[in-house]
C-alpha cells in the first residue's frame, strides 16, 4: 500500500465507524465542512426518516 492510500484509509476510517453507528451522513458533513451545505438543508433535500433519532423520549 502506498502512502497515499494509508493517509486516506486512515482519514476515511472515523466516517466509516460514523456510518456504521447510523450517524446521518448530512451532520457528518456539518462536521467535515462547516460553511455549508448545511445538514438541515440536506435533510430537507434528503427527507425524514422514520425514526427521527435526534429526539429524545
């Protein structure tokens, strides 16, 4: 494996553990790029899922 490829699987490997956790792609773009898009356009774009999970009981 080249350098390049070890930088970006280590770079790629806490969004992944992200996803896998069902963290909503859309805030981990909040995360990664804080002047936008924005997550609550995304969403509005995307749609509500079912279990809105943000909300808590």
């Amino acid at each position: 494996m080249t350098n390049e490829n070890t930088q970006a699987n280590a770079t790629a490997e806490p969004v992944m553990e992200m996803l896998s956790e069902h963290i909503p792609l859309s805030l981990i773009m909040d995360m990664a790029s804080p002047d936008g898009p924005h997550s609550a356009e995304l969403l509005a774009s995307e749609g509500l899922p079912d279990d809105e999970w943000w909300k808590q009981d």
